[in-house]
C-alpha cells in the first residue's frame, strides 16, 4: 500500500508548521488531492517535500527548487538531474565563500579576544 499522508502527518513526518505546509502548496511546491476540505499527501508529494528540505538544507531558494521541480515534469529526469549540477555548482560557490567569510571573522574575533585577554593580565 502506498502512504498517503493527511495534512497533520504530513507537518509531523517533516517537522514544519502548518503555516510552512501551507505555503509551500501556495507557491505550488507541493500539489495535495484534495477531498473536501481535507488534504492528503501521497509518495509524489513525500519525495517533492524531502527534495525541498534537503534544497533548503543547502541554502538553495525556493523559487529555484519550484523551478527544478517543474524541470521533471516538462522535461525528465536528465535535465532535471543537468540542472542540479548547475544549481549545486552555484551554490557550492556560495557557500565556500561564505566559509571564507565565516573563517575570517573567526579569525578576526579571536585576535581580538586574544589581544583584550592579554592587556587584562
């Protein structure tokens, strides 16, 4: 049997708010059947919701994750998987120089910390 997931499991299996859920259907990340008013989340939407977590994980923006997502369903999964390495070059660049600039603000507050220590005593 395949899992099919309510609205409140689905916020539980994720660890989001209802709010994030919502939104994320709102800016059409994540496409629930409908059954009145009650929502219901199949595999589709379980892999589309972990792919979006893992994207954000990772810094990447949601509208670029809306975008690859839709990649799939026009054109594949070659040029889908062609344009994650794009979107993983280009946020790998982002985040090496973001090392950088964590690593020399690190630097900069223990030279600091260090030079207060020692006119201290």
């Amino acid at each position: 049997m395949t899992e099919r997931l309510n609205f409140k499991e689905m916020c539980a299996k994720f660890d989001v708010t209802p709010r994030t859920l919502r939104y994320y259907e709102y800016i059409e990340l994540l496409q629930p059947e409908r059954e009145g008013r009650s929502r219901f989340y199949g595999p589709r939407e379980i892999a589309r919701m972990t792919l979006v977590l893992r994207g954000r994980k990772f810094g990447i923006k949601l509208e670029e994750l809306r975008q690859w997502l839709l990649i799939y369903e026009k054109e594949g999964t070659q040029a889908q998987m062609k344009a994650f390495l794009d979107m993983a070059d280009s946020q790998l660049a982002n985040l090496i120089e973001q090392r950088a600039q964590l690593d020399a603000a690190i630097d900069e507050l223990q030279e600091l910390r260090d030079d207060t220590a020692k006119s201290l005593g």
